[in-house]
DNA sequence: AGATTCTCTACCGACAATATCAGTATTTAACTT
DNA sequence: ATTTTAAATACTGATATAAGTAATAGAGAATCT
C-alpha cells in the first residue's frame, strides 16, 4: 500500500525551517528518481537500505519507498518542529523514524553500533556499494559545512563511507553545487572541487530554474542535463536556490595529509603562478619546487590544476626533505584565564 | 617641478581631496558660524584659590562636532584624513630634502580652505628647510615673497616665520652691516611683538640668540625667553668658564682648556667620539669623571671606593648591565650606606648626572648597542677560529645584517631616485613602473632612518614577535609589518630630536655643574617644544608597507643550516633554508597572513636569553621622568609618548589637546609628576631567590617551568569515526595551547628577571600615563608596580624611612593582607603577623629550605619581600628606628561600589563597603552572600525547591566575582557563567548546575541592587544617558550618511569632564577596516584618522564603569598629589595606594580628605548639566503613539511640507530645516531671530509639546518622530553624607 | 510594519583576515577636427 | 592645439575561504519581506 504523501497544506503549520528548503512537488521528484535509474545502480532493490537525513516534510521519503519498495529506509531528524510532523506520518508505515540528530557522528554510531537499526553490509571498494544509500538535505545554515565534512569522510573513508563506496543524493544550496562542481581554470575552483574531483563522481541531478543557473560550469550543465525546476516548487518560497547532487565515491590512494597541506596552501594563491605561490609551503619551497618542476608548469596557477597535477605535487612535497611539520598548521586560539 | 606635481597627483590623496572640495562647500556653507558656539559655555570661569573642579574650557562644550582641534580644524571625516596623510608625508619629504614634492604637497594643503588659517605653520617648516639647502639670503627673500605674494597669497607670514629669516640672515651674511639691516627689518615686521619672535627657541640657536644680544646689539636680554637667558647672559662666577668653553669648538682638544675649576685630575684619555653622536657627548665624557670624584668624596668603605674607581663610567661601553656574571656597581648598597643627608643629596646629584648620559644613551643608541653585541660575538667567534654550523645567534644576526645591509641601501637609493625623479622611467616594463609608483608612497619614509638601523630593527622586532599571536613557530605577519613600521618610526622621532637638539645646542659647551644645569634646563623646553611640534604621526599604511619592504628583504637573506631525511634513502642530510617564511593559515576559515621561524631558529631563541629582545626606549628610567607639561610631553626623554593611550581615535586626541595648555588638567600633570618622581629600587634578597628558582628550570609558584619542545599526539587512522580525529584535533589544540601559554608566562617571567637584574642597585622611575579613561600606567611594560606578585615583589621604594611606631603596625598589618587576612580588625592583622614571627624569621632565613610559609600566602613573593623586611627590622634594638623601604599597600574595598555608594547615597551600601567608621572592616561580598542566603529561605519556606537545594551553599566566594564585576556591567548570562564556574564545584550534573546558577544569578543580582539601591538606580541613569547620546543626531550630521533614505549613521560619542578637568571621550565606534597592499600580502588595518559610526551597544555598557573608573582615577590622581606635597612617595595601582609604612596613617587621612572633596560636589548634577550643554540641539528619535494629537499634527506638518517640496518628505529634510531654525534662533540678527522662532519645523513642535514622550505605548501602532534630545531626570539620592567617611579607618586598608 | 536573524555576551591595560575579481571611476593615450 | 573617445589603470566592494557551531542560550539590535 502506497503511503500517503504530505501535503502542503498540512506542512503550514511548521513554522521554523531552520534555513532548510525542500523541494515539494512530487511530480518533479517523481522524474529525479527517473533520471537517477535507481533500479539500474540498485539491482536488488529488496537489499536496498536508504539512510535519509534531515528529511523534513519527507514527501519525497514517502515516494521513493512508494516507487522502489526499498528493504529498509530509515529517516533521521531531530528537529523539534519536525518530529510531530514526521512521527504522525511515519506511523503504520514502512518508513522507520530514528529520532537522533544528523549533524551528530554519534547519532551514527548509535543507530548502526549501539540500537542496531540500520545495519549497512559492508562492500568491497572496487564497486559502488549496491545496497546502501544516503539521501539528505543539506539546504540548511549548517549544511555546507557538514557535506564538506561528508565529502571528506569518503577520502577518509570513515563514518558511513567505511562500509564500502556509499553513494549520497544530495540537497545543497545551488550556490554550493556551483561551487563543487567547477573544474580547473574556473574562477570560483576551490578546494572543495578539489576534494568532490579527487574522491567522487559528482553529478548535477536538479536544480532551480534560476537567474544563476548562468554561473554552473556550462560543460557540466550539457553534460549532465539537470532537471530544472521552478522556483515556486520550493517550500519555503522567497529562500535562494537548491539544487540535487548525486554523489558517487571514487576508489582513491591518495596520501592525504599531506595532500590536504599541499592543496590548501596552494589554492589560497590560487590565481598566482606556481612560481610564487609554492613558497608559501614552507621555508625554501620555492628553492626545492623550482628545481623539480619545468618551467612552463611553473606558469599555471593552483586554480588551473587537475586532480592528477595536485597529486603530482603532494608527491614532490612529501619527498622534500625539509618540509616544514604540517601538523603545526593550525592557529592557537587567544584565551585569557582570568 | 610640474613633473613631480603631475607624479604626485596620480598615487596621493590630493586628488581625492580635490574630489570631495565641491561637495564639501556645500556642507561647509551649511554650518553654524563658528562664533555661535562658543557662546554656549558655562557662565563665566571664577576660577578661585583650590579650583578642584574648574570649569571646563569651552571648546569641549561646542555643539558642533570638532573632532580635531585647531589644527586639525576641519570637520569632514575624509579630508582630515588626507590631511593627516599630506601632513605626514611633507614631514617625511622635508626631512629627506624632496623639496620639490614638499612643495606641491604644500600647495595641496593650501587648497584645503579650512586649513587655510594655519597653513602658514606647515609653510614654515618648509621654509626652514628650503632656506637650509638654498644658502643665499637673497633667494630666500625672493622664494618668501614669491611664495605669499603668489603661490599662496591668501597665506601671511607669521613670528616664527621672522624668527627663520633671521636665524638664516645670521647665518648666511656675513657683513655686520647687512645682518643688522636685514634683521631691523624682520624685527620690525613683527606680529605680535618683538618676544614673539625669539621664543621660536626651536629655530633659533643659543648662538644666534648669543649674537643678537651682545654682537650686535639687536635685541634686549629681557626679550629672550626665560630659560634662554642665563645661557646667553651667565652670571660672573660660571663667565670664565663659559668664556673658554664657547671657544672650545675651535681648539677642541687642548687639555689646558679643558681643565675645570673643579680638582679634579684629568687625564689626556677624551676620546673623540663619532662625528654623529655629537660633541656633547666627548664633553659629558669629562662629565663623568665629575661624577666618580663626586663619589669618591663620599665617605665609603675602601671597597666600595675601589669598586668606583675601577667602574667604567664611559656611558656608551657601560650601560645597563645584561651581563649575567658582571656585578655593576650596586648605587643602592651604597646610598644606604652613607650617613648624613648632605652626603646623600651629593651622592644623588652625582648618581643624577652619570643617569641623566646614561638614560640619554639608553634611549638614543638602543639599536646601535644591539649592533655592536652581535659584532663582538661574531668577531670574538672569528678570532677564536669558531664559526662552525651551530653557529652562535648573535653571529648569525651579524651576518643576516650584513647581507641585508646591502639591499636595503639599495632600495633606499632607489627610492631617491624615483622621489627626486632621476630614475629612467622610459625602458621600464610595467612591473617596476608599478613598483616605482609604490616607492612613490612609501620611499619618504623609507629614506628618514639609516639603513643600519633599519635593518637591525627590523631584526629585532622579528626575534622579538616570535610565538605571538597564537602561531606556533613564527608570528601573524599583519603584526609584523606594522610592528617594524612603528619601531622605524619610533627611531626616526628619536633621532630627529636629538639631531635638532644637537642642532641648537650644539655652539654651547659646559663644565661647570651650574651651568650645565642651565643647559638641561633650557634642552628639557626645548624638548618639549619640539616634541610638541611634530605631532604627525606616520599613517598605519605607511608603517606597514616601509615593514613589509623591509621584512620581505630579511626573509631574503636571512639562512640557517637545517637538518633533513631524505625521504628516498632515509639519511639525514643538511641543507640551507630560508630563516623565515611568508605563508598562510586558515583560522575558522578565515586565511592569516603567517609568518614562521625556522625551527632550528626557534630552539635556538628558546635557548638564548632574551636580552636581546628587551625594548630598551621603555625600560624604567634612570632619572626622574620629564614632567608633564602638555598632551605629548612628557615621560621619556626622546621617546613620544602622549598624555593619554588614545585608541586610534583622533576625537580623544583633539579634546585633550584643546585643553592641553589651557591650565585645566594641571592636577593631572601633577598627579602623573609625583607617581613618576617615586624612586624605586629592585630588591635583592627577593631577587637572589627568584633567580635561583627561574635557574633551576622548574616550576615555582606563578613561574612555570622550563619545557621541551611541543610534542603532539600522533593521528589516530585516517578510517576512525570523525568524532575520534575530531577529539585529536583538539587534543592538539590544547597542548598547543597549553605550550604557548606556558611559553609566554616563561617569556614574561624572563623579561621581568632580565629587567631587574639589569636593574639591580640602580635607582629608577617609571614614567606614567593615562588610559582614556584617566587611570594611570606606568609606560614601561613587563615590568612594573601594575605588574604581577612577582614583578610587585622584587620593587621598593630606593628611599627609606625609619618605621616609626605606627610603622611597625603598617608593615605587620602589610603582611597580613598579603595573606589574605584582610578582613579582620587592624590589631587582629597585627596580631595575625605577630602570632607567625618565627615563620616570619624561617621564611626570611630560609626562604627556599626551609618550611617556606611564605609561599602559601596570597601573594607570595610580596610576602616574602615584607618577611625580609620584617625579619630586618626586628634585629633590631628599637624596630621602630628600622630603615624601611617597603612599599605598604592600603587597598578599597570594592572601590567601584565605594564610588557609586557614594553618589547614590545609600547608607546602607555605603556601610558595606567601609565609607562609615566601624571598629571592623565590612566585607561587602559577605554581606551581598547573607542576603542573597535570606531571599533563598524565604523562598524555600514558600515551596521553592531549587532555593532549598542552594541556601546552604552560598558562600562568599560564589558571590564575590559577579558583585565585583556587577559594577562593570555585567550581564546576567556573564554572571551565569560566573557563578556556574563556582557551583560547578558543588555540584556534579552539568546541566543542573547551569540551571541553579540561572537561578541565583537572579538572586544575587536583586541582593546587589537591594543593597545598592540609589548607586543602581545611577548606574541605571548613567546607561540610559549614554545610549541616548549615543543614538542621537546632530543637526549639521553629514548628509552622506543618510544613506537610504533612512536613519543617518549615529556619529555623537559620549563626552565628558572628570573633576579634574580631564576631557574622557568614549572610543568605542564601528571599526572599519581595510585592506592595505603590502609587499608581502594584503593587511586589514583600520586607518586611525577615520571617524566612524558609533557602537552604541558598547558605549552604553561602557560608559557607567567608565565614568566610575574616571572618577576613581581622579581621587587616585588627587591623593597623589596631595601625598606628593607633603613630602610622601607614593604608588598606586588604580585602587591600591602604596607608601611607607610610616606614612600610612597620613596618606590615608589625605586620601579621605580629597574622596569627601571629590564627592561634595554633587557630581551627578555637574554631569547631567555637563550633557545638556554639549549635547544642546542634538535630535533624537522617538516613537511616538500614532494616535496621539502630537503625532496627528506631526503628520500635518509633513503632508504640508512634503507638498511645497513636491516630494516626499524624508528625515534629513526634517533635520535640515530643524539645522536652518536653530541657526536662525542664534544669529546676531534680530530679524533673523524673530524668524527663527516663527519657523515651525516637526522637531519644533514635539520640542514644545510638554507631554512625557519618553518611548510610551509599545501596543497600537507608533510612529518615528524627531524630538530634541533630553536626558532622563537625575534619580533621588539616598541620605548618606560623604563627610562620614572622616573617620572611617577601613576606607581603605 | 512586523518577524526573523544575527550578535554579543564585564571595564581597562591589548595586540589586528586575505586573495581575487567584477564593476566603476579616473587617467592616459590615441585619435579627430 | 583642442576636443572626443577608447583603452588602461586605480579603486571599491563583494565574496569565498575551512569544515564541528570551541564549552554555554537569551536579550536586543539589525535586517529582511
């Protein structure tokens, strides 16, 4: 039996959105999973276990367990405005509600270690883990960060990513989608493109139909054909675009502390030649990196560098001899003790 | 020359200026003539016999916003700001002789109209340098008249620019005829009299003022200024002396000449001193040999003669002592010694004299001595054939200086070029066209101090900074830059007085003690006119781009030998890496410009002793601080330091300089005087112990041991859960944290150990000055009477005095308190102390071995220091005939609470806190507990279960930090957080001890306003003031601010008067900072010539604290003086007044004396009247009920107006018409007048409306209204009587 | 006009974010009349 | 030579940065809709 999809009408009553924003309309949700091909990546959908956070008004929740019967889908949210909403809609119904908060790694810990609730098999890293997978929404003031943080577990391969190559539908502000997904020689390239490169396949799946749609890299937009949705479809109207990414982990072998050094010096020169800009590595880096690399590479800029290139670079780094102690690399709050 | 003017205007304010000229007439037109405001000045100043509280002078009472003073007469923000700028760059132009540039910046201060008046003393000194590189009277006449008649015609000549001619003329004629013609002319040319033209003593020369009166008979004797002339006409007794010294410039080194009246046998040994340290030097060189026959007159011991003679006074080789294993002589040992007071007053007059070369070389060749350190070691490393790898630190400094050395000369010569234009500009790629425009900028400053210096400050200033700023292993590189950029400055000012000074003095010679005491004399005016003079200080871009430039070329040498592993084959190998390195950090994702040290360098710093980073122009001074005599003079002698600590903010700087020389703040220079003429000496018994402690390394009461270096735990596995990395991280940060601090507590301990030791058996002062507020600081830092126990524990006073019998009594109660038995009766204290004698005599004894009672004391190195003392006294026969030096300390309970119960008049507080006589001491927090414990009782009779939980666990402790800080403002959630950090103790639950400690802050905090009703209904009053001034509107408010239409930026600051006449402006604005390109990196400085928009939030938390901490400061500063002229020393700390034990019984009879004077007045009242006058006219915003009739007709009124104009009507039309009616009602004119007052403006009519607006009818709908500003009424006040206090023995104990 | 979201959080001494780029303002040059 | 126009440069303001919101939570101001 189908479970019933909330309504906007009974979503009026929340108030406090904490930032989040939720697409609503079904039908656009409806075409999202399409485009996902969700029983092509998830063979045995009756294996399927869907971890979704932050769910929120959950409609989209409701359809997917409508359309993929999944074996287990789970929602995690701890927000006081939403727990009467979610728990009276859950109730009767196959979707489980673990009422833990998701910025938390313990609530994790707690779900899948201590309450035994949600129990991921663990796979192999050379495939995509074809059981699991997490949707969430990261609309909020804190969601920025905290996928940084997720996209950082799966370098790490830790929290959820140590059970294999868990693939994530993502909810971002359009703002952070933009900014994961430009590619060397953009304006806007940081460091968390870097990371979304290095470690994931990452797919712009919708997004709102918006005057900013302009600042996605237009390759990707081609490439990856996005859904467009309006901005009306938003709940709660009037709040900046959100766009849908689809996060697929890559297998990786990368040394990453000193890579993580090596990129985060570099890019905040990011538009200065390597020439000048390896200096800032440590003492006497320009002396040591000049004499490795030629002349022309020397030219580029941190912005202009391909996953490969940093790779290259945090190689030469950790073959320095006198490289400077990158775990010395943090500022020591002033406290006063009086 | 229009070369240099067209270069000029492309990279300088000018154009800006010229910019915003259009706009600015606007504004300009707009304003009141200056004469209206004056007139609103308090009555008419009857100023009779004691004025403690003179009125204050007008110019603090003008409505209009003057955030500059005369000088600074401009009341734009933007262009004060680029005059500041202009100012500072024609100083540092002249300076490097770019007189064409001097001159077309000249000309763009000329543009600036509101300036215009005042232009001539920026003219001036560009005369006096023109005149100096043009050496041709003729032309100079010529430049003159071209100059006014032309260039600037609106522009008049003015005394001291006669005074210039007629140095020059003396100068460069050299016929007797034409100098006296040209001079009759210029004297007659005078505007303001013949003396108004010799007083400029900063441009004309003893010489010149020699040769005037006696050559050619130009001027009288009596028109030179005072101090000038005994140099010019000596008395009989000193002429023979004088006679033979002012020829001594010819023959300089004839011995026969030399010889002085005095016996003195003088060998052959002067040694011609460098060229540039001047020829007083080789003379005073002489001096010292006055000053060791001195002492060698004295009756001492045929060892401490011995010592004397063979103690080098030669003040450049013999400074300070940073020697470790070098005993200096100890002057201290030696004064104690000697027996009668004649013998003692010669002893000081010769100590005096050696200290008067001795601060004059400490402050002037601070950077040169630190040179001739490193060289020595570097050549003593040479000879013995060591310059190995590890090479020593002092070597490696000497040759980062030596490579350095080359290119900052470069870049100097650069610069020159490109300011004097003789650099090719045509093959240039645009890479050094642009940084030739910079050195446009930056290469007037960059050129004024000499490049050795440069570099070794640069050096030290980096060595200094390291582990600051929370890195690690370096420091922040914003502070860095501006850090080097002030220390250049600072040189720059120093030397440049003392090459002026040398300038003026330097045809005079002196021998005789007299005579040079005459000379001091006249040099010490002189000071304080050329210190005065150069008030421009260098722009905070400046100072950061000459740091970065010169901080960028250390990184460039700078190498040391570094240790590596290969990666590859796993074997150590050496290698050179750059010293320093320019890189980044991210702190809470905001980047941080970094600047590391090597870390081979680090160890090696932490190894070193820090003598080399001890600012040696701050240390305590050797000789009695120049007296304050203006805003800027004072303190040091060649080092600027101002009156007041203003924070970047020029408003301060402008009210006190409008009342600088106006008399009224002389108590204050007074005050400042005597706690600067307190001398004091380091204890030695308390250092010989602190010493062996630091030197065991280990940790000591507040001395923390020494540590290795930071070792952090290793990374759990990159797969562990993010909460595991997460808990390493900030297991790291901790240790960091925990090294850093350990660290820099080492550090400071260090600084303070090195001071002293440097310091041992000297005599030394510490030269005051204010904070905003008006309390005094001691200017020396790390080490000081402010400081900590330990700093406290190793000062006394150099004079002693017999105990006497209240003295013994003082000195035991002393230590008592020290212990933190201070709240018992004064014999209990006594007998407390007397009760411990022989742990007294084992701590004395045996401070480390043995039972080491001292250390459990409160403070214990201070305990330490009064059981040495008491220890002495007790040897003796009659302890009352002990000679003691021990600062006693009398200390106010709860000083804030002292003042604000005395304001409030609440009898019932003002016990409490010891203003009425009682035979015990009261303790406030004790009380404040007990009633705090009453309200839980009542409350948990009447079921309430959380006051049942706490009633028994109220002691004073939990109470104490939140009524202390209660006075500050504190807020409930900080109070929470206090008393949470108490409870917490009790009681386990997190959780549930933040819920009670919510609880009972509410508790406490009713207890404390029970208790100080009347003062919280004045700290109420006071807040409620301060945040209406500080959202109020001026009417003549810069009509840029309106920026949407809107509210205009709140601009006013809350102003006002201490009793001592002390203007205290409240800093405390949005800050604006900006991005500055530097060499190295952008910095984010704020520029402290802008005027930005109010905080109002912390203008009103500050202001009651503040305004009680100023009239705290008051009472200290009255006290001060009072115990000063009678003969007392005295010290304070903020609320903490210190002499000897045997004057405590009268200084505590004057202190009570001038808190009853300061609070006869009811200062309450002066500060409300105080408000209303300054703040006369000032708008404010109200809310106001829309249904009310006053509103209705509000609204007429603007439906009207908004008709007329055709638009809709906004607020600044409101406050411009209000602007036009309040010009009208002050204008001379009486038409004018009538017109005023028949114009109706909407402030006009809620002005007149006698209806209590005050913000009523929060429901219904509201609308914003234009009302004057009105302050609330002044709350009651209680009944007690300040005259109490008479008696009151515990007032301060 | 009203709700939501920032911002602080006890005073003073005291101590600090920066690279990059888009867009605009101003200057310089280039060109025309 | 002068005026006009285009290109170049200078200046300003906005935005992103990293990646546990340090431990705490409520009042008051600022901003947005």
């Amino acid at each position: 039996m189908a479970i019933r999809i909330p309504t906007a009408k009974e979503l009026r009553s929340i108030k406090h959105y904490y930032g989040f924003k939720y697409l609503l309309n079904s039908q656009t949700h409806e075409s999202i999973f399409q485009k996902l091909q969700i029983e092509a990546k998830y063979k045995d959908l009756s294996k399927l276990k869907v971890l979704d956070l932050y769910p929120g008004p959950s409609n989209h929740s409701a359809l997917f367990v409508n359309l993929f019967k999944p074996a287990q889908y789970m929602l995690m949210d701890s927000r006081p405005d939403f727990l009467r909403h979610i728990e009276s809609f859950t109730k009767g119904t196959s979707l489980q509600f673990y009422k833990h908060d998701p910025y938390e790694w313990k609530s994790y810990i707690d779900l899948i270690e201590k309450d035994k609730l949600f129990i991921p098999s663990i796979k192999p890293r050379d495939l995509v883990h074809d059981e699991c997978l997490v949707i969430a929404n990261l609309t909020g003031m804190i969601g920025e960060g905290l996928f940084m943080q997720w996209l950082a577990c799966i370098g790490n391969k830790n929290w959820l990513q140590k059970y294999g190559r868990i693939r994530m539908l993502v909810w971002v502000p359009e703002s952070t989608a933009i900014k994961v997904l430009a590619k060397p020689g953009e304006q806007i390239r940081s460091k968390c493109s870097v990371v979304a490169d290095t470690f994931t396949d990452t797919r712009l799946i919708a997004t709102t139909n918006s005057t900013s749609l302009r600042k996605f890299n237009s390759k990707i937009l081609e490439k990856h054909e996005p859904i467009l949705f309006p901005t009306e479809d938003i709940w709660l109207t009037g709040g900046k675009p959100i766009s849908l990414l689809e996060v697929t982990p890559k297998e990786h072998n990368v040394d990453l502390d000193n890579w993580d050094y090596v990129t985060k010096h570099l890019l905040i020169l990011k538009s200065t030649p390597l020439l000048e800009a390896l200096d800032s590595l440590g003492h006497g880096a320009k002396d040591y990196f000049t004499g490795k690399l030629d002349r022309e590479f020397l030219k580029k800029t941190a912005k202009d560098l391909d996953t490969e290139e940093f790779l290259y670079l945090t190689n030469l780094f950790d073959k320095w001899p006198f490289k400077p102690d990158i775990y010395m690399d943090f500022i020591d709050v002033f406290q006063d003790n009086d | 020359m229009l070369r240099y003017s067209r270069l000029y205007k492309k990279s300088n304010p000018l154009c800006t200026l010229v910019r915003t000229q259009r706009s600015l007439s606007s504004v300009t037109k707009l304003l009141k003539p200056a004469t209206s405001m004056s007139s609103t000045a308090l009555g008419s100043s009857s100023r009779g016999g004691d004025m403690v509280f003179p009125r204050p002078p007008q110019v603090l009472l003008s409505t209009k916003f003057e955030p500059f003073d005369r000088s600074y007469a401009v009341n734009n923000a933007s262009e004060s700001k680029d005059l500041m700028n202009l100012w500072s760059l024609l100083e540092a132009c002249l300076h490097s002789r770019y007189i064409d540039r001097a001159f077309s910046i000249l000309k763009s201060l000329y543009s600036v109209k509101s300036h215009r008046s005042y232009f001539i003393d920026d003219y001036n000194k560009f005369l006096m340098v023109y005149a100096d590189t043009q050496r041709d009277m003729k032309e100079l006449d010529k430049k003159l008249f071209e100059d006014l008649q032309i260039t600037f015609p609106a522009c008049e000549y003015n005394d001291k620019t006669l005074a210039i001619l007629i140095h020059y003329a003396l100068k460069y004629l050299d016929d007797t005829h034409s100098i006296t013609k040209h001079c009759q002319t210029y004297f007659k040319m005078n505007t303001n009299g013949v003396r108004s033209i010799l007083s400029n003593v900063e441009v004309l020369t003893i010489q010149d003022y020699k040769r005037l009166v006696n050559d050619f008979e130009l001027v009288d004797l009596q028109e030179l200024p005072a101090e000038i002339k005994p140099l010019v006409h000596t008395p009989k007794s000193l002429s023979d002396s004088l006679e033979s010294v002012s020829t001594s410039e010819e023959q300089p080194s004839s011995p026969a000449m030399q010889k002085p009246s005095t016996e003195i046998s003088l060998d052959s040994d002067i040694n011609p001193l460098p060229k540039d340290v001047g020829e007083l030097l080789a003379v005073d060189t002489i001096g010292m040999k006055v000053v060791r026959h001195t002492l060698l007159g004295l009756s001492l011991t045929e060892q401490q003669k011995e010592q004397i003679r063979s103690f080098n006074f030669d003040t450049t080789a013999n400074l300070l002592n940073f020697d470790k294993d070098k005993e200096n002589i100890d002057f201290f040992a030696i004064y104690k010694t000697l027996k009668t007071e004649e013998e003692k007053e010669r002893f000081a007059k010769a100590l005096d004299e050696f200290n008067q070369e001795r601060q004059h070389q400490l402050e002037n060749r601070a950077t040169d001595a630190a040179k001739e350190r490193w060289k020595h070691d570097f050549e003593e490393a040479k000879a013995r054939g060591d310059l190995s790898i590890q090479k020593k630190l002092n070597v490696k400094l000497w040759e980062w200086y030596n490579q350095m050395l080359p290119l900052v000369k470069e870049e100097v010569s650069r610069c020159s070029q490109v300011m004097e234009n003789t650099s090719e500009t045509d093959d240039l790629n645009a890479q050094e066209r642009r940084q030739n425009k910079a050195r446009m900028d930056y290469g007037p400053y960059l050129t004024l101090v000499n490049p050795e210096k440069m570099c070794v400050i640069t050096i030290l200033e980096l060595l200094k900074l390291n582990s600051t700023g929370g890195i690690i292993e370096g420091m922040r590189t914003a502070r860095a830059v501006i850090s080097v950029g002030k220390a250049i400055e600072m040189e720059f000012r120093a030397e440049q007085l003392l090459k002026s000074e040398s300038r003026v003095f330097k045809d005079i010679n002196k021998k005789s003690h007299e005579f040079k005491m005459l000379v001091q004399n006249a040099r010490a005016t002189f000071r304080s006119m050329k210190i005065e003079s150069s008030k421009i200080l260098w722009p905070q871009e400046a100072r950061a781009k000459i740091g970065s430039i010169l901080i960028s070329m250390l990184i460039h040498v700078a190498k040391v030998r570094v240790e590596g592993v290969d990666p590859v084959t796993n074997e150590k190998i050496h290698g050179e890496a750059p010293a320093f390195s320019h890189g980044y950090q991210y702190h809470n994702g905001s980047k941080l410009g970094v600047l590391k040290i090597h870390r081979t360098l680090v160890h090696q710093l932490n190894g070193e002793r820090l003598v080399a980073a001890v600012q040696p122009q701050l240390l305590p001074m050797l000789v009695k601080p120049r007296p304050w005599k203006s805003w800027n003079s004072g303190g040091y002698y060649y080092t600027q330091s101002s009156l007041i600590r203003s924070k970047d903010s020029p408003e301060q700087v402008a009210y006190l300089k409008a009342v600088s020389d106006t008399g009224v703040i002389d108590k204050v220079y007074q005050g400042l005087n005597v706690l600067g003429e307190t001398a004091w000496t380091i204890n030695r018994r308390v250092f010989d112990v602190m010493s062996d402690v630091w030197n065991s390394g280990k940790p000591f009461l507040e001395i923390p041991g020494i540590q290795d270096k930071l070792v952090l735990t290793p990374q759990p596995p990159r797969e562990s859960d993010p909460s595991v990395h997460r808990e390493w991280k900030l297991k790291n940060k901790e240790l960091a944290n925990a090294f850093s601090s350990n660290r820099s507590a080492r550090c400071d301990a260090n600084y303070k150990l090195e001071i002293a030791r440097a310091f041992l058996g000297e005599k030394f002062y510490f030269p005051h000055n204010l904070d905003f507020r008006g309390r005094a600081y001691p200017l020396s830092p790390h080490f000081n009477h402010l400081g900590n126990d330990m700093s406290r524990g190793l000062l006394i006073f150099w004079e002693g005095k017999k105990l006497g019998p209240t003295g013994v009594k003082w000195l035991k109660v002393h230590l008592s308190n020290l212990f933190g038995f201070d709240k018992a009766s004064l014999e209990d204290r006594v007998g407390f102390t007397e009760s411990h004698i022989e742990d007294i005599k084992d701590s004395a004894q045996n401070p480390l071995d043995g039972n080491g009672w001292w250390k459990q004391a409160d403070k214990p190195w201070q305990a330490l220091a009064t059981c040495i003392e008491l220890n002495e006294m007790l040897k003796m026969e009659n302890p009352e005939e002990y000679v003691s030096h021990q600062p006693v300390h009398q200390d106010g309970t709860c000083n804030g609470l002292q003042h604000y119960a005395a304001l409030g008049g609440d009898i019932e507080g003002a016990t409490q806190v010891n203003l009425v006589p009682s035979d015990r001491p009261q303790d406030v927090y004790s009380h404040v507990a007990k009633l705090v414990v009453a309200r839980l009782e009542k409350a948990a009779r009447n079921g309430d279960e959380t006051a049942g939980l706490l009633k028994d666990k109220i002691k004073r402790k939990v109470v104490k930090q939140t009524v202390m800080t209660n006075v500050y403002g504190v807020t409930y959630i900080g109070a929470t957080h206090q008393i949470d950090k108490q409870l917490s103790n009790v009681f386990e639950d997190h959780k549930q001890s933040y819920e009670l400690s919510k609880y009972l802050t509410k508790h406490v905090f009713a207890s404390v306003r029970e208790l100080f009703e009347g003062a919280h209904l004045i700290q109420d009053w006071l807040g409620e003031c301060a945040k209406r001034i500080s959202k109020s509107i001026r009417v003549d408010v810069d009509e840029k601010s309106f920026k949407n239409g809107n509210k205009p930026d709140f601009m006013s600051s809350v102003i006002w008067t201490t009793p001592l006449g002390l203007p205290i402006v409240q800093p405390y604005r949005e800050n604006c900072k900006k991005q500055v390109a530097t060499n190295l990196q952008t910095v984010f400085i704020s520029d402290p010539f802008a005027v930005n928009p109010i905080n109002a939030r912390r203008q009103k938390a500050g202001f009651p604290p503040n305004f009680i901490h100023s009239l705290d400061a008051s009472h200290m500063l009255l006290s001060a003086v009072e115990c000063g002229s009678n003969g007392l020393d005295f010290a304070a700390v903020h609320d903490s007044y210190w002499t000897h034990a045997c004057d405590v019984d009268k200084m505590n009879v004057f202190l009570r004396e001038q808190f009853i004077k300061l609070h006869e007045v009811d200062l309450i009242e002066r500060l409300k009247n105080e408000f209303d006058q300054r703040y006369k006219n000032y708008l404010q915003i109200l809310k106001i009920d829309k249904k009310s009739d006053l509103a209705r007709s509000v609204m007429e009124l603007r439906k009207q107006l908004s008709k007329d104009l055709g638009r809709p009507i906004t607020l600044a039309d409101e406050i411009y018409m209000e602007k036009k009616r309040i010009q009208l009602l002050e204008s001379e004119d009486p038409e004018e007048q009538a017109k005023g007052k028949s114009m109706v403006t909407t402030v006009s009519i809620v002005g007149s409306s006698q209806d209590n607006l005050i913000e009523k009818s929060k429901d219904g709908s509201c609308t914003l209204v234009l009302a004057p500003l009105t302050l609330p009424q002044i709350p009651p006040k209680g009944d007690f009587d300040v005259k109490e206090l008479k008696n009151s023995k515990y007032f301060f104990s």
